[in-house]
C-alpha cells in the first residue's frame, strides 16, 4: 500500500488555523485524485475539522496531543519546526505501518502532487525510493518549473517504510507521547531524517541504498499562502520564498491545474 503522510502544525503555530485547514484540504484534494486507488493518506495533527465527504474514504487523522513550539505565527524558525513535524512524522510512519504500508511518501499540507505519482511509482524499476528534483513552483495562479525541486520543498521524498523507520524500535506506539519520541529515537534522525526534507536521500545513498530521480516533474510548491513555514526568514532579514517576483512567471493552465489538482 502506497500512503502519503503528512503533519499540521499546532493551531499556535499559525497566523489562522482556519486558513491552515482551507489549504490542507485542497492539498488532500490533490493528493487524493490519483489515478490508480491503492493508496492511503495520513494526517497527523493536533486540531481536527470536519473533512468534506469525499475525502473521509481516503484519509485518516491521526490525534496527538503534542505542545505548540515556541514562538507563535507561522513563521517559527526551523530549529522548532524540525522536531514538532519529526515527532508527528514518526507516529505517521507508525500509523502508515499500521495500514501496511511499503512505500511512504512524506507531504507539507498546502502544496500539491501529479495525479500519477502512485502509478508512476508502480510501474518504475525497483528501487528503495525516489526523490522529487523537478517539479514547479506555483503563487496566485502563476507557475515556473523548479529543478532541485527536493532542495527547496518538503513535498519530495519517497521510500520505503523500513527506510524512514529506520532506528525506532519497537516500543513506540501511535499512542506514545512526544517526551517518549524524542527519549527513544536518536535526535539527529527525528530533526534531519523526518523532520526536514534536504537530507533523507542523500542519507540513504550513503547507505547503499537505491534511490533514484523520481521519473516525472511530480510536484508543486505553493507559494504566499500566509502559513509558509518558509517565510521564517524574514525575522533574519532575508528575503522570504512568497516575496519571489512572478510577473515573468506563465499562467497555471487548465491542464497543469487537473495535472496537479491545483485549487487555491
């Protein structure tokens, strides 16, 4: 079984947590229009909303009970992001093992994925796992193609479960408490494995593992949405993602918005 998982912030951690569910369901809107059905998708949150009906069959929320990090908005520096989606990361992977899982796909909850990332997935050479290095960029209806797209965007990595499973052993449960995470699991795999997005790839390369380019320009990073974890950087001074100039960018066309399921 296929599974997407992904986390939400805290409902402390953003400027509008009705915003943060409005971009959470398009984004499973997307997810959940895939081409092939064998595949499951998970959310782990503190706060839950009523799904809209065509999308209860698909998803599971997954309830933890986990503190707000410190600071509050949505612009929470990264060294507090890493371990609240690291921890509710780990209990996706143990909600996804639950569903019998193979093979996870980790996404952020505002962007949007390709219609065939599951077909696409199956119908590929064996491998341990991929990563997404070309996929687009997208901010009020305009689009751009965004090669290292795994750089930039968390919406990019898919192995195998053991893989991200890795050294959690076997005393977590869903039910395990976020002091109990972090007391069992090496930091180091919790904050950079799970809970970023740059270096699972790289890690499991150095391994021995394969873990190829995903075959597709599979997905989008949404821009300017008033919740972009990304946009921390203002506090030091740079220039944020959302700020990006688009008046050379093209128009998402019909095609590329059923492509990707793009909503917003």
């Amino acid at each position: 079984m296929f599974t997407f998982v992904t986390s939400v912030r805290h409902p402390l951690n953003s400027n509008s947590y009705d915003r943060v569910w409005e971009l959470l369901v398009a984004t499973l809107r997307s997810v959940c229009a895939q081409s092939v059905d064998a595949f499951r998708v998970v959310v782990v949150l503190n706060e839950a909303r009523p799904l809209p009906a065509d999308l209860q069959d698909r998803v599971d929320l997954v309830h933890v009970t986990f503190d707000a990090t410190p600071g509050r908005g949505a612009g929470t520096g990264m060294d507090a992001i890493r371990p609240d989606r690291g921890t509710k990361c780990l209990i996706g992977l143990l909600a996804a093992r639950d569903l019998g899982a193979d093979y996870v796909m980790f996404f952020d909850a505002d962007d949007f994925v390709h219609r065939d990332i599951v077909k696409t997935a199956r119908q590929a050479p064996p491998a341990d796992g991929w990563f997404i290095d070309r996929g687009f960029r997208y901010k009020a209806g305009r689009i751009v193609p965004q090669d290292h797209f795994h750089g930039f965007c968390g919406t990019c990595n898919i192995m195998g479960i053991d893989l991200w499973l890795g050294p959690v052993g076997g005393e977590l449960t869903m039910d395990s408490t976020q002091a109990a995470i972090l007391d069992a699991v090496p930091h180091e795999w919790l904050f950079m494995i799970l809970g970023s997005h740059k270096f699972a790839a790289p890690r499991f390369q150095q391994q021995g593992h394969t873990i190829h380019p995903f075959p597709i320009r599979a997905a989008v990073w949404n821009l300017d949405t008033g919740e972009n974890h990304s946009d921390f950087r203002r506090d030091v001074g740079k220039a944020a993602p959302s700020d990006v100039d688009t008046r050379y960018w093209r128009e998402a066309s019909e095609h590329w918005k059923q492509v990707f399921g793009i909503s917003s």
